[in-house]
C-alpha cells in the first residue's frame, strides 16, 4: 500500500511537470504548485499515518508538515520515510550477508562462561541473548580507557604491534594530527606486509578526501565507504548511518567505545577544550562477536566478495578463540541497526536497568528517550533507587541540547539526580547498574541510537572494568555540578517555550 501510494505521488509530480513545460497554456505554473504541494502533503501524511509509527513521532511529522510545508516535504524524502525503504535497500546486498552468516555458522567456538556468575547476571545474560545480543564469554580481559590520550596511545600500541590483520572502522574520521597519525601508522603497517580494512561513514566522515585516503590505497589497504552521500540510493540511506567505532588487530585484541579519531576528542578543540569521552580495550573471546559485526558491516559495503573470499576469514588468524585466563565476570557484545528484526540494544538497556535494586547511574551526551525508557527512570527513582544522569556542562548542538533539558523535568520531579560536567563535553556512553553490571559502547541514549543507526554496546557482567567505570562515574560527578529541581524551576518562559519546540520534535533528532 505504501508503494503504491509513493509511485502514485511520483507519476503524478512527474506527469505535472511534463504538462507545465511541454504545454504551458493548459496548466499555468503557479496553478501547479498550488495544486501540487496540497496533495503531496496529504499524500505523505496518509503515509506517515498508515506506517503506525509512535505517537510521538506522527504528531511530530504532522506538525512540521503543517507549520513548515515545504521543508518539511524535503525532510520527509531524507529522513522521514520508515525502516521499509532501508529492507529495500538492504535487499540488494541480503545474499552477500546470508553467505557470511552461513559461512560464520560454521566456526563453533565454547562461548559459555566457565566460571558462574550469579543469579541476576546470568538471566540477564540469557535474555539479551534472546533479544538480539551475542553470546555471553568469559575468558576474556577488559580494560576501561579514559579520554583520549589513554585510547588512542593504547590503539596506536596496539597497531605496531600487529603481525597479520588490522581491522579500523569508525563514524567520524578526520584527516587532522591524529588521523593522520593513525593512518601513517596503518601505512607502515601495510608495507611490512599486514592485511589492513579500513571502514568509514560516508556520512560521518564525509571530509575526508582523495589525497588523505590515496596513500593507504596505494599502501595495499583496503579503503571502503559505508553508505557514500554520492550514492544514487542516497534517499534510502542517509538517515541510516554507522556509527559503531571498532578496531581489532590480529583477531585477539579489540577497541570500541565513545571514541571516533579526531583532535577534538584529544581535548585540542577551541570549542571543547575538555573533551570527556569513554573506550574499552578487549582480550579473549568476546572478540568472537566484534570481529563478526566489523565483517559484516565491511561485507555490505563492498561490492565484489564471493564465497572463495569469504571462506579464508574464518580460519584461526581471523577468529583466534584466544582464551584469557583468570579473569572474573563476562562480557556480551550487542549489536542493532535499521537491519535488525527488533531494536537490540534498546531493549538489553531497558531490562539491565529494570534488573536495578539499588542504582542506575546514566552517562549521554544526549538523552532523547522514547516513553518506555522514560517512565522506566522515573518509576525506578520512585521506588528508592538511586538514578543519575550524567550530562554535558557544553553541549555540541542547541537542538539536542534543549532537547534533552526537556526531558529534565519529569525526571528532576521524580527524584532523579542530574549532573552536568563543569566546562566539557560529555561524550561517554555508558550505563551502570548495581555497581555490578556496567555497558559501554557508542550507542546514545537517545531514539537515534536506538532505531536509526548501526550501534553496538559491550554489556560487562561482575568484572573489574565495572568497578572502574564505577571510579570514573564518582570522580565525574565530583568535577559536576547538579541540576537541582529548585534551580531548573527558574528557567526563562523563552527558554521553556524552546525545549518544549524542541520536545515536539525530539523524535525526529
């Protein structure tokens, strides 16, 4: 029904404008417009209506359709249209993925944790599993990397220490000091004879251009765009975007987390001298899964791999099954995006959050939460559990930021505890619950990172790396000021009339 109804639009405008330039004496131009506009509009809101959408988000369309007609048509047709047009999309390159799927089907690796974990963890654990989320493993090390000085010093170590693959995927990489950096690094890498992948956004990382990414080409890397902006299926794909940051060096040593590669993120930025940011090193086993979500990924943005290509990734030198011995507690990596059958990681926060008895400590850099997650906050705090928000004292977008103090609200009422850090900007995503189950990865709190985007986030069971986000989150909410219900009672009719413009159309962030 949707197709049709989008064909029919389609004819119609094309025949229209045939009619106008081909005959201007039987249509006058303006008569044409004025007819035009009036039924694409209701032509796209009968799609959006028909679609069963939130109501959040149709009652935000509906109003920007109504105030703003003609931005909102040209926003409609780049961000609004629903997951069906990207399955669409998706479809062209659904055999490559079920290859891949096929051909991983067959490595069987001993995931299942060999020391227990304790009640909660291990329903915990079992249920992500059954929401879309990897297998739970231990036999694996963690290690939380604070800013950006420790991660990329880690990353860079790593990388010179490689002796058969690199594998470096990120949103956001800029050609700037540490881009380029890193990417002389890869270069020296490639030379001495390691097979090197690099994955960019199109979107994300739509600044880089030929003369940085040439030298790796000529190196031997293998340089691929996900999504290109110059695609002809730029409709179908630029509201989808990848915004996972992933790098594994030999199978046996993997990063993800806040961090893309950039000098802001190192603090060197006028705007953002103090750039707080979250990332997290892997040993052992888990990588299992992060190495099969970097394939995957790399996989749909490549045109020209058949089974013989596939067939050598997943020997030991891609898939090491290392075992890390004498480590406490588990890790399970959980990935989601517009191809997914249901949102993964929305729905392994809601039920890690649901399992609190004593905390839920948040870090965003935007909190953009659907209704579920919202009242799951509220009622939490409520009932005596001790929620906090951490937040940024600077935000980098005053849309998202007024936005976001939209929700403070209901939350501050509730007897949620909100922090904003003093002079940075927060850029850490992470969650911890209980001081016992902890997740960190590059997925938002917010509808984006949840519904739109390719994210992934690492949930850590009992281990070590929990009780140093732990550490982090007090010395954070030391360096923070709190947004007391008092104070934010204070704010401005202007500014409260622009967070509640902007909580209209929050859903469409």
């Amino acid at each position: 029904m949707k197709n049709r109804v989008v064909q029919l639009l389609f004819v119609f405008t094309i025949a229209a404008i045939m009619i106008t330039f081909l005959n201007k004496s039987i249509i006058p131009f303006s008569t044409l417009i004025g007819l035009l506009w009036p039924i694409s509009l209701i032509g796209i809101a009968f799609i959006i209506f028909i679609e069963n959408r939130s109501p959040q988000s149709t009652l935000a369309w509906f109003l920007v359709l109504a105030i703003l007609p003609v931005i909102g048509l040209l926003l409609y047709l780049l961000f609004g249209r629903s997951r069906w047009r990207r399955k669409k999309h998706l479809s062209r390159s659904e055999e490559k993925r079920k290859l891949f799927r096929e051909i991983l089907a067959g490595r069987r690796f001993d995931l299942e944790p060999s020391s227990p974990l304790n009640e909660r963890s291990t329903y915990l654990a079992q249920v992500i599993q059954k929401f879309g989320g990897g297998p739970v493993a231990n036999d694996t090390a963690t290690k939380l990397l604070t800013n950006g000085d420790e991660t990329f010093t880690e990353i860079l170590q790593a990388i010179e220490n490689a002796t058969h693959h690199i594998h470096i995927q990120y949103y956001i990489y800029r050609s700037d000091e540490i881009g380029t950096t890193i990417r002389d690094a890869l270069i020296r890498k490639a030379k001495s004879g390691v097979i090197i992948r690099f994955l960019y956004d199109g979107l994300g990382s739509s600044k880089l251009r030929r003369s940085f990414l040439q030298p790796m080409k000529d190196a031997g890397i293998e340089v691929v765009e996900f999504d290109s902006i110059l695609s002809p299926w730029l409709l179908e794909t630029v509201n989808y975007r990848n915004h996972r940051k992933i790098v594994i060096v030999d199978g046996s040593i993997g990063f993800t987390g806040g961090l893309n590669v950039g000098d802001e993120y190192l603090g060197r930025s006028k705007k953002f001298p103090i750039w707080r940011d979250s990332h997290l090193k892997i040993e052992g086993k888990a990588l299992y899964k992060l190495q099969a979500i970097f394939l995957e990924d790399f996989l749909y943005a490549t045109s020209s791999l058949n089974t013989e290509s596939w067939n050598h990734f997943m020997d030991s030198t891609y898939f090491p099954n290392q075992e890390i011995h004498q480590t406490k507690g588990a890790i399970q990596i959980v990935a989601s995006g517009p191809s997914s059958e249901d949102t993964n990681i929305r729905n392994a926060l809601l039920k890690i959050m649901s399992s609190a008895q004593k905390s839920i400590w948040i870090a965003t850099p935007y909190f953009i939460p659907d209704q579920e997650t919202l009242t799951l906050l509220r009622l939490s705090a409520l009932s005596g559990v001790d929620v906090r928000i951490l937040y940024p004292g600077k935000g980098d977008s005053i849309i998202s930021d007024q936005a976001s103090q939209s929700y403070f609200t209901p939350l501050l009422k509730a007897g949620v505890s909100i922090y904003r850090v003093k002079d940075a900007f927060m850029h850490a995503k992470i969650v911890l619950v209980d001081d016992e189950v902890g997740t960190i990865g590059t997925a938002n709190m917010d509808i984006r990172s949840f519904e739109l985007n390719y994210e992934l986030i690492a949930v850590l069971y009992e281990t070590k790396t929990v009780l140093d986000i732990k550490n982090d989150f007090e010395q954070d909410f030391k360096d923070s000021i709190e947004i007391t219900w008092a104070s934010f009672q204070k704010r401005s009719i202007q500014k409260r009339m622009l967070e509640s413009l902007m909580r209209l159309i929050s859903p469409l962030l």
